[in-house]
C-alpha cells in the first residue's frame, strides 16, 4: 500500500521500499512551467507533434532524476561531492581536449543515445563543492583558507568553459559559484571587496573577448544602428514582446513568432513568443510562477539547519534565478545576447536535466534538517 | 546584524543560523529587486510602448532575407581556375504547402529519379525545420528534369526547384591538399565565425587554402527586404542590398608543373615540394595518394568519406607539410657549414666502413660496407660517407649542431599560409630532458649527424633549407598566394618577403654548393645516374632513412624483407641550375628503397620546368633583389 501523505512541506512515500521525498509545491510549480513549456513549444515550433513528443519525452526523463535524486539522503551527496566535482571537471578538459585535437570548439559528449554537455555537471558540482568545502571541520577553523580554495575551484572550471568557448555558461558557473561562497558565510568586507573587484576586472577582460561577443554587447545599446544585421535579433524579439500588449494576441496567433521573424524562437528567443501570445499579463503570470518556485527554494533553506544542504539548495535557487533573468533580460533587449536557455521551457534536454536535478537535490535536502 | 564577520561565528550554532538566514532573506530581497527591473523592462515594453511595436509589428510584413555572397574562386599564378562556382539546380519543398506528403513524394518520384536516401535525408531535416522554408529534396538536377519539373510545377504546389552554387575543384586530384575543400558549417565553426557575416551560407573551408583564407575568399551578405503576405508567402522585393562576393586568389602553384609532379610520382606514397628560390614561391606541392575534394567536402557520397578518412594511407594528410621524416642524409650539406663555421674545415678523415666511440661497445656503420677510406669533406657529401659525418657530429657536439641546423630553419614552422604546417624536430640535450625526461647520449649525436634518430623534416621545410642554400643564405618566407584580386578588381600581389639573411659566411656557400653538384655529376656521386644527357648543373644530395634497422627486427616485426613496407624512404632534395637557381626541390617516396632510386623524380619535374621556362621565360616570377652588407 502506498499512503501518500499530502502535506504543504514534505511527504514521504514509499515506492519499493524507497522514500520519495516529494515536495508538492515544488513539484506542482516545476509541473506548472513544463506545461507551459509545451504550450509555446508547439507554438514556437509550427504545431509541430514530433517535436512536442520530443520534449515531453525529455520531461519526463528530467522529471524521473528529479525524483531519483530526491531519495539520495543529503550527506551521502555531500561525501559524493568531491569525486563529482573531479570528474565535472576531467570531462570539461576531455571535452576540450578532444575539441583542441579536431581544431574547433567543442561543447558535447556524444554517447552515442544522447550528446551530453559536461559544462552543465558544474552548474550544480561547483556549488556542491564549495559547500563541501565549507563545511568540512578542517575548513571551519581556517575560514580565509577555505574561501580562497572555494574561489579557485569555481574559477578553474570557469576558464575551462570560457574556452570551449561558451561565455554564457562560464559567467552563469560564476554566479553561481560566487552564490555558494555568499551563502556559506563570507563576510561583507570581502563580499564588498570581491565585487569591487569584478567591477574593477571589466575594462581587463574586455580586449580579451571575441569580436563577435563585443558587438553583442555594443548592440545592446544600439540595436536599430544595424536593425537589419547585429541588431536584428534584438529588435525582432522586442516588437514580438512589444506587440503583444497587455494580454496578447492569443495562443497560436503571434504574428511575430508565426512568420519566421523571430529567430530561435524554440530555444533561446522562447519568451518572445510567451509574451508575445500572452501578453504583459501572461508574461507576468510566469515570472510569479518562478519567483514562487525560487521562493520556495528559499524557504527550505531558510528553515534547514544544516549547512551543506543551505548552501546548495540556495545555489540552485540562484541558479534557475540566473537563467530567469539573464534569458529574460536578453530577448527584452537589456542584457546583450549570451545565449542562456528559459528553464524547463527552451526546448532541448539539456538544461531541463539541470534544472530539474538542482530541484531534485532541493528535495532531498529538505529531509535533512529532521534529522541533522 | 548583517555586520557579522564569519571566523568567530562557527562554534555558536545559533549564531551561525543567524547569520545563515540573514543572508537568505537579503538574497530575496536582492532577488525581488532583480525581478522587479525586467517587470519594469515588460511593462515599458508591452504596455508604454505597446502602440509603437504594435504598428511595427503589422509592418512587418517585410522580411528580410539573407543573399548569401559569392564565394573567391581560386587560380593558379598563370590564371588557371582551380576551384570555381558552378550554378547546380536543386529540388526543394515547402512543407506549409504540402497537404499529402507521401502521394506528393511519390509524385515528384516519377518526374525525377529520387532515391531513398534523399527521401530519408529529407525526412531528418523536415523534422527539424521550419514549415515556410524550402527543404532540399534532390540535390543537382540535370537541365532535363530542371524542364520536366517546371512543366509540371502547377501541379505540384510546394515544390520549387532552387539556383545555387556549387563549389567545383577543376583538378581535384591533383591540387586537393593545397587548394582543400569545403564542408557543411557545423556548431564548432559557428563559435569561430561570425554568425551574421555567414546568414545563408551553408559552406566554410576545411581543408587547405579553402580553410586558410576563409576570410579573403567568402565575402559580405547582402539582404533582400522581401514583402510577405499575412501567411508569410513571398510577394515582391522591395529592397536589396547587393552582397559583396569574395576576392579571388592566384596560387602560386603552376598547375603545369603541379600535374607534371604529381603524375611523376606515380603510384608510390610519397610528397614533393618545389620552390621558386628567387621569390620563395612555392611552384608545386603534391602530396599522394590524394583524393577528390569534389566528392570530399560538399559531395554526398557517405561511403567514400568513410573511405578517406579511414584509409591507411591517410589520403587527407597533407605529406608535404604534415608528412614528417628523418631527413637521412638530406641533412650532411648542412652539417658541412658547421664544419667549416666552427674551423675544423675541409679535413680528412679515415672510412674503414664503420665508427666507434671510445666508450661505446657499439658499432656504428657506414652504408659502403668496405668503407671510403682516406675521404674529404667535398667528397663525403658527394659519396655520401657516413663515417665522416659521424666523426663531423662527435667534434661539433650536439649543442653546435643544433645551433647551426637550426639557423636553416630545421625544427620550426616555414611560416607558409597552411597554419598546420608541421615543424619538425630538431633535437637538443633540452628537448630530450623535456620530452623524455633522460640525459641525451653521444651516440645519438651522431646518429642525428646522419639525419636518423630523432630528427624529423617534412618536405617544404627541407625545400626552404635548401633554398637557403640556394639562395646563399637569404631566406624567403615560403609563400602559396601570389595574388589576390577583390570583386573590383583591384589586386593585391603578395610580395616575396625577407625573412632574415642567415648567419653564415657566404665563402662557404660555393664550395659546399660544388660538393652537391658533386652528388650529381661527379665519377662517384650517389645520384651521379640522374646527370646523363642533362644540359644544365643540378646540386642536390640524396637520403635514405632505414625504417626497420636490423634483420632481427624484421623477423621480431613478423615481416619478410622483401615487405616493401620494410624499404627505406627515399629523400632526394636538389635545386637547378647551379649557378643560377631557378627552381629547388625536395621529394620523398615513402618506401622508395633510396634516395638515388627516387632522384629521377626531382630531375624530371627540374626538366620540365627549365625546358618550359625557356618557351615562356617572360612570364617568370618578380625577382627579389636583395641588399646586404656583406
């Protein structure tokens, strides 16, 4: 018999023998998105079925991690975290290797059923780590010491993906990873210090980056200096957005979207079309489902006493944020174009897995503060 | 509260809790913060600007559609087209139109020959694309069913048939690791390129000057602004905005010379490279077996690429640049200049037909089993003695050798347009202790005085070296562009370009070119057979890389001696005429038995091209005139 408890916290359920750590807000917020998702998919995507069932094959595999790594007890994860962390990063290196060897970039593992991106391991092994590392007794007494070695672990993968190259990625991984450091305590001087120095660090990095990811960001500025070039893109997704007015011109209508203006309307420009059906109100209603679900996250961290699992399930709540406003932000025209996906709505696997599993960890690390 | 510094926190547990739960609720506060800017951006967006992107968004019933450029053609120095752009007719299907794909499908299979590859290919891509656009269904029709579709066009809506250019190499076979090829754009080259620079193209290089001079080669996109009625169907164009196609590009290979070349060597494996020595321009580069970069970069035929990129021979390898051998005793004219650079000069020495270190219990061999007896340093070179070069190497000392070979450029990069060009390996007591973490031994010195051991050359940079030699001292950048000439015809000729003139006494040069011209015409010279009936002076030296040393490898290696894979390499490298260069080059053939036996190469392409040059003498390259202080 399985008895489902349904309570506004957590329920456990038995399947087999193993707990399910079930969060039922969570659950039914991450439900809610993925649905959606497959409503502007079809949209997005010419009413195509095919490619629907694609994506809601892909859910439901994401959805299945989710719920597996929900029953891994907190502190079995956290003992996994180093070797998770190791071999995050011997892939990402692999993966460039192997990329440095065929003369080009190289972002994917292919094995064979499906390609896998090893960039996306560290978004939630980074954050794992430095929590580890946080917590472990030795680094409880040398406090400076353990910050310094949290920020070379985040910075060394972060390089490593900013030469793949994939910018986008390398600068999320940093967010997240200086998200995780943030949470596990360091303190406002160094915290004021630290960002200072980013800022500071800018007019460095600038000659460094491509020119093609110089005149993204130049054309933010400008987009209608080239509206038919470099600004294309930009001003496309803003008319989309624009048009759609405060409640849309309806699901399927969007004459942005339908007619091949819109580029990448699947994957990154996704939002354009959201918004551009669904209007301010629509748009308005998705970002109050995400705020509910990092809220949520929020919670479970705000009531857990234990630190690994805060530190973490803070950073995934900060990652799916990053991903929210970084996407959001680009196809509205204030953010130059990185190309980050919508999570759980952009189609492809890829980021939902992540997304999901971060979710997943959440879950799991609500159960350890009963016990901790 | 929020003041709290970390360190002493962490045995309080409350404390620490605290603080925890502080920086969550700060982190939504920033959050809600973050969130309300991009409510902000929408509301701009959807509700203050709304009439203004409203009425842009019903006028934007103009598309814009990419006219992707013409791409450079390339030529040889003598105007020669070597890759061009031929008009192909492809079979394309507009998926919106189509109600009954299959009945359709079956339609079109009766008009066209359609096979059910391009059907299943056409599938995978149908899935993956948008509805409105034309998905290719049947690539190069010929002219008749280009006629019999349109006849029945009507009544087939969706069906269109597509102009497109399709890249042609003209002699393929002959020129494909020079000129390359081109291939499908993939994700990698999309991170390398800029993606709005190559809207509605479909091809970038990948092999070769193709993939080298990517940049001078595709152009600029122009757009078409094309009005769209509401369904997105095509009405007119309303603007254009012409693209800019590429430069072309003259080689300067001479195609003449190229096919001669490669048709010289036969069936065997092997490279050859010929230099220009007054300009450093490159005359002939083959690298063999090759392949059909026709069918290599844009073709369709799955099962010949398998083919290419599986084969043992490894077609696509560039051996002129990318084939790296032990240069044999190529190497001895060069070593000679270190004899008489560091004054031990023309001394003789004693050949009984083998050399031995004090210290060492191993015999070191000459080829002349008898040995040369009582033998000059001119004479060595001619003979090719290695026991001279032996005793030459144990006197210099590996440090000196390193420092004299290098200055002809061994153990690095030419710096010709192909990026990847190999360099070689010149070795250095350091560069053992780097690669192999061990001391370097004195017999190795002199083994790499005979040009085996670890030294490794490809063929362009054994051209360069003797082209330094050639030209006493002056070192050219080897080039393969000659010109190139932009879409207004303005051309742009790559000049030759200096490099250095090397550190050597140019005294030394007349003798040591006197020694190799030995090698050709002297009574003993090791290609002494080349010199019949020849009606100029070559200089040259032959070189012979063992590959399998001894019997007992053979026999360890399961292999008979007759295996032709057990042949040494043949190099030869020579330039004519002697007192006069006009063309230098460098051949080997992979398992050729020995450099005498491969000479006939060289002085057949030399034939060919002096005898030419004589008809069209006025033609010839710009000479480079040099000033130096000497």
């Amino acid at each position: 018999m399985i008895r489902l408890q349904l309570s506004l916290t957590t329920s456990i359920r038995r399947l087999n023998g193993f707990p399910v750590r079930l969060d039922i807000p969570l659950f039914l917020l991450t439900l809610l998105l993925c649905l959606l998702g497959l409503a502007v998919q079809f949209s997005a995507g010419g009413e195509d079925l095919d490619q629907l069932i694609r994506q809601a094959v892909r859910i439901v595999v994401a959805v299945a991690i989710m719920l597996a790594l929900s029953t891994v007890p907190i502190e079995v994860l956290r003992r996994f975290s180093p070797p998770i962390y190791l071999v995050a990063v011997g892939l990402v290196i692999l993966v460039l290797a192997i990329g440095f060897t065929g003369r080009g970039a190289q972002r994917w593992l292919d094995l064979g059923v499906f390609r896998f991106q090893p960039s996306e391991l560290l978004k939630l092994a980074i954050p794992m780590m430095v929590a580890y590392v946080l917590t472990t007794t030795f680094f409880k007494i040398y406090r400076k010491t353990a910050f310094l070695v949290s920020g070379v672990l985040v910075l060394v993968p972060a390089i490593l993906v900013y030469l793949q190259p994939d910018l986008g990625t390398a600068l999320l991984i940093i967010a997240v990873g200086a998200a995780a450091i943030f949470f596990g305590g360091l303190s406002w001087r160094w915290v004021g210090i630290s960002s200072f120095s980013v800022l500071a660090l800018i007019p460095l990095v600038w000659p460094l980056l491509q020119d093609y990811q110089k005149t993204r960001v130049l054309t933010l500025f400008d987009p209608w200096s080239d509206p038919l070039g470099r600004g294309y893109h930009s001003i496309q997704s803003m008319i989309a957005i624009g048009s759609g007015g405060i409640s849309g011109k309806g699901w399927l209508q969007g004459s942005q979207s339908q007619l091949d203006f819109l580029p990448e309307r699947n994957t990154d420009f996704v939002f354009s079309v959201f918004a551009e059906e669904f209007g301010f109100v629509g748009g308005m209603i998705l970002i109050l489902i995400y705020s509910l679900l990092i809220a949520r996250c929020l919670m479970i961290a705000y009531r857990c006493d234990y630190d690994f699992a805060r530190i973490v399930v803070c950073s995934v709540a900060i990652m799916t944020f990053v991903h929210l406003f970084v996407n959001v932000g680009m196809v509205a025209g204030i953010l130059p174009v990185v190309g980050l996906p919508l999570p759980l709505i952009s189609y492809g696997g890829t980021s939902m897995v992540t997304v999901l599993a971060g979710i997943g960890l959440v879950m799991g690390a609500q159960y350890a503060k009963r016990t901790a | 509260m929020f003041r709290l510094s970390s360190s002493e926190n962490y045995q309080v547990p409350i404390e620490r809790v605290r603080l925890m739960q502080n920086r969550v609720i700060i982190a939504a506060v920033f959050l809600i913060g973050l969130i309300f800017i991009l409510i902000g951006r929408l509301a701009y967006l959807q509700i203050v600007s709304h009439q203004d992107f409203a009425a842009l968004s019903k006028d934007n019933q103009v598309q814009v559609v990419p006219v992707p450029p013409v791409r450079g053609q390339i030529y040889d120095r003598n105007g020669t087209l070597l890759a061009g752009n031929e008009t192909v007719y492809r079979l394309a299907i507009t998926p919106r139109y189509v109600d009954d794909l299959e009945s359709l499908l079956e339609k079109i299979g009766k008009i066209v020959p359609v096979s059910d590859d391009d059907i299943s290919k056409f599938k995978r891509k149908l899935g993956v694309s948008n509805k409105h656009t034309e998905i290719v269904l049947k690539d190069f029709l010929s002219p008749e069913e280009v006629a019999r579709v349109a006849v029945d066009r009507y009544s087939m809506p969706g069906v269109s048939i597509v102009t497109d250019l399709h890249r042609v190499y003209s002699s393929s076979l002959y020129t494909s690791h020079v000129v390359g090829t081109l291939g499908q754009i993939d994700k990698q080259d999309l991170q390398k390129v800029d993606p709005v620079r190559y809207r509605g193209l479909q091809h970038v290089g990948k092999l070769g000057m193709e993939m080298e001079s990517e940049d001078i080669l595709v152009g600029f996109p122009g757009h078409n602004q094309v009005e769209t009625n509401a369904h997105g169907r095509k009405i007119r164009v309303l603007s254009r905005a012409m693209p800019t196609a590429g430069s072309d590009i003259y080689l300067t290979i001479d195609i003449d010379l190229q096919k001669f070349a490669y048709d010289a060597l036969g069936d065997e494996v092997g490279g050859l490279v010929a230099i220009e020595p007054s300009t450093g321009r490159i005359l002939a580069m083959v690298s063999k077996p090759s392949f059909d970069a026709n069918v290599f970069g844009i073709g369709w035929e799955q099962d010949e690429r398998k083919v290419l990129l599986t084969s043992e021979d490894k077609p696509l390898l560039n051996r002129a640049v990318q084939g790296q051998y032990p240069p044999g005793s190529t190497i001895k004219p060069f070593l000679a200049f270190s004899a008489f650079e560091t004054g031990i000069g023309n001394r003789k020495f004693h050949c009984p037909g083998w050399y031995q270190l004090p210290d060492y219990s191993r015999q070191f061999r000459c080829w002349k089993t008898g040995g040369h007896g009582y033998i000059d340093l001119f004479d060595a070179i001619a003979e090719s003695c290695d026991v001279y070069f032996y005793e030459l190497a144990h006197r210099l000392g590996i440090d000196e050798m390193y420092y004299q070979l290098s200055k002809f450029g061994f153990g690095s990069v030419t710096g010709v347009e192909l990026s990847y060009e190999t360099a070689g390996i010149l070795p250095s007591k350091e560069w053992k202790q780097w690669t192999k973490g061990e001391p370097w031994y004195e017999g190795e010195t002199l083994i790499t005085g005979i040009g085996q051991g670890a030294t490794l050359v490809n063929m362009l940079q054994l051209a360069h070296a003797t082209t330094i030699i050639a030209n006493r001292g002056v070192k050219l950048r080897p080039q393969l562009i000659h010109k190139t000439v932009d879409v207004q015809g303005q051309q742009y000729l790559h000049e030759p370009e200096l490099i250095e003139v090397i550190d050597v006494n140019e005294r030394f040069y007349g003798p040591i070119i006197k020694a190799m011209e030995k090698v050709v015409h002297g009574n003993r010279g090791t290609a002494r057979r080349i010199s019949e009936g020849m009606e100029y002076r070559m200089a040259g030296k032959t070189g012979t890389v063992q590959i399998v040393s001894r019997k007992k490898d053979a026999d360890r290696m399961d292999l008979k001696v007759t295996d032709k894979k057990l042949h040494p390499h043949g190099i030869f490298t020579a330039f004519a005429p002697a007192d006069n260069p006009k063309i230098v080059v460098a051949v080997i053939v992979e398992n050729g038995a020995s450099g005498s036996a491969i000479a006939p190469i060289a002085r057949a392409v030399i034939d060919h091209y002096l005898l030419s040059e004589s008809e069209t003498a006025n033609t010839k390259g710009d000479s480079f005139a040099i000033v130096t202080d000497h």
